[in-house]
C-alpha cells in the first residue's frame, strides 16, 4: 500500500511538472517583428515655391503622402533664386537625408554635379533626365551628367500626351475658332505641353475639317510666347488678356503659380474665357475659378516622389529615368467638373477614343505634328 502511494505522489508530481510546463509554450507572446526604420526624405523647391498650386506643391503632396502612409520624416527647403538651388541641396546632404527630391528642370545641373560628389546619396529630380551632356558641353557648367548615374532618379512625364486631348478639347469648345498657350520660359518641359496642345487642335482640324487656330506655340519654328517666369500672375494676366483680345477664347497657361494670372483675367472679362490647368487639377487647387476652368492637363508628380520614396524603403531604388504617360496615369486629363454636361457627348467620344489611340500606339503627337 504504502508503495502504491508513493508511485501516487510521484505521478501527482510530475502532472504538476509538466502542467507548469505547458502554459508557458502555449500562451507565450508571438514573437514581434521590429519594425523598419523611419527614412528622411528632404524636398529643394523652385523658386514659385511651396504654395504655387502646381508641381513645387504637387511634389510636397507626394512626400506628404509618405509621411502619412509610410511614417517617414520628410521637410522641405524654399528656393527663392537660382542661386539658393546648390546651397540648399548641400544643406540636406549635410543633413544625411536618405533621399533628396528636387523639383524642376532648372536644378538639373546642381542635382548632378551634387551626386557625383556624393555616391551614396540617392536622389531623384522632377522633370529631367540624365546623360544631358553632349558634344563639347562641360560637365556641372553646361550641363549636368554625360552618363547615367545610379544614385539618381530622373522623373520625367509626358504630358504632351495629355495636353494632345486638351487641345483637342479646347478646339472643340471654341467659340471663336482661335485658342491659345504661353508658358513660364521657353524650356521643354514647358514647351511639351504647347507642343501637345498645338497638334491636339491639329487633330481636331484634321478630323472635322476646321481651321481652329492656335495662338502662343508654332511647333515648326520653336517659337511662343513666354513670360519669363513662374511667380508673376500679373505677366500671367497681360499674357492672357493679349491673347484674348486677338480672339482667344480657350487658354492654356503654363506657367505654375503665374498661370493662375490667366483665371484672373479670364473671370473678369464678359464675355469670360475659358482656362484650362495644367500639372494639378485646378478645380481642387484653384477652386476660385471653377465656372472658368474646363479641365487641367495633370502631371501627377505626387505619385512619382510617393513611388520613389517606396522604393528607397523597400530597397528597390534605381538611377536612369522613370517615365510617366497616359498609360499608366502618371499623366492625365482632369474631369470635366462643372463643365460636364456643356461638352457634347460626341466629343466626350472622340477625346476618349483619342486616348485610347495615344495609348495604342496609333496617333502620336509627333505624327500629328508631321514630325518623325
């Protein structure tokens, strides 16, 4: 007896043993992944700056989104001259950003000549693109790079697909047969709108044998009007104004922040002018002139830092050129808004059916414009 009460207590000890043992491996915490670390994301503006209302700002909402979705740390510097471009790259680089976004075509030979100085900084530059060097230009004087350099992204867009079906738009709704463009300064990535613009009322011409007339931008001679600038909404208005006078009715300004000098003038005449935006959608942007503006030619550089500030966390980043198109959305015609249901159905139709051919292949602006 006494020896199966000892077998007893061992066996009662031992469940005892092993029930201790097994809570502990079955309410045991999961074990935590740490989570990635925070990257700083550091923006160089124009000098139209922050609150122009087209791609300083557009940029600054692609970093915003990042900020909120992906918790990075992002900031932004102001240039207000030419001269602030350099300084200020250098001022972020100083402050080891993981990625350094600079806006604009005019930055193209600082951001270079910084990269090449500075190997491991990644960067990516908002509508240019590398090598730009050619014949007998010198590097970080003429020109930026005369190759590829992997720790830079050049974002470039072509937005003279999605200024193709403004043109055509604007052709379509003219009242007068005579539209008009100007831009900031004759660079190309201004001059790519016009010269999409242009031959999109070529190819309403073409298709509805009209002779709608295009006022700012002649493709063949290179030549437009421009106003030097991207911050004066008075050149904007003076711009517009002339134009409207020589009968102008439908205008895009391209211009950034001095583009909206264009919905002033168009909401203060009778009978009104029509605008249409380009880089944001101006109906969101600049909803003062709602009842003016016909649509916007985006140019959605937000998604382009947002996607490049991805790819630095997810360590896909790479140099050489990213471009935008209508294809993937990078680049667009806004919505009608307001003006939805003046468009006749037909020409809804035809812009969409000229998107579709855009996409396809089978119209290019360059074929429009008689160019190879």
């Amino acid at each position: 007896m006494k020896k199966i009460s000892a077998i007893f207590t061992i066996l009662v000890a031992a469940a005892f043993v092993l029930s201790a043992c097994g809570p502990a491996a079955t309410t045991a915490a999961p074990a935590t992944q740490a989570p990635a670390p925070k990257i700083s994301v550091g923006m160089v503006t124009d000098t139209g700056g922050i609150n122009d209302k087209s791609f300083n700002n557009l940029s600054w909402q692609g970093v915003q989104q990042a900020i909120a979705q992906l918790g990075i740390n992002g900031k932004y510097l102001e240039s207000h001259q030419q001269s602030d471009y350099a300084k200020n790259i250098q001022q972020l680089v100083g402050e080891k950003d993981d990625l350094i976004v600079t806006v604009g075509f005019l930055m193209g030979t600082d951001t270079a000549t910084s990269a090449k100085a500075n190997p491991n900084q990644k960067y990516a530059i908002i509508d240019y693109t590398y090598p730009d060097c050619s014949g007998t230009e010198v590097e970080g004087k003429d020109c930026g790079s005369a190759t590829v350099m992997n720790n830079v992204r050049g974002l470039a867009f072509q937005t003279d697909q999605a200024a193709f079906l403004a043109g055509y738009l604007a052709a379509g709704m003219s009242k007068t047969g005579t539209v008009g463009t100007w831009g900031g300064l004759s660079i190309p990535t201004v001059t790519i709108f016009m010269k999409g613009f242009q031959a999109g009322v070529m190819y309403y011409n073409t298709k509805h044998s009209a002779s709608v007339k295009v006022l700012g931008w002649d493709d063949v001679s290179q030549k437009g009007t421009f106003i030097n600038g991207f911050t004066s909404t008075d050149d904007g208005k003076n711009a517009t104004a002339s134009m409207a006078q020589e009968g102008a009715d439908v205008i895009l300004p391209v211009a950034g922040g001095a583009g909206l000098g264009a919905g002033a003038y168009c909401e203060s005449v009778t009978p009104k002018c029509l605008i249409i935006g380009v880089d944001q959608d101006w109906f969101l942007s600049a909803p003062e002139y709602n009842d003016i503006e016909l649509s916007s030619v985006q140019k959605r550089v937000d998604v382009a830092v947002f996607k490049s500030i991805q790819d630095v966390i997810a360590g896909k980043f790479t140099g050489g050129t990213v471009t935008y198109t209508l294809a993937d959305g990078g680049v667009a015609l806004a919505p009608f808004h307001n003006f939805d249901s003046q468009i006749p159905a037909a020409l809804k139709a035809e812009i969409t059916q000229a998107k579709a051919d855009i996409i396809s292949g089978a119209v290019t602006v360059n074929g429009v414009l008689g160019e190879k």
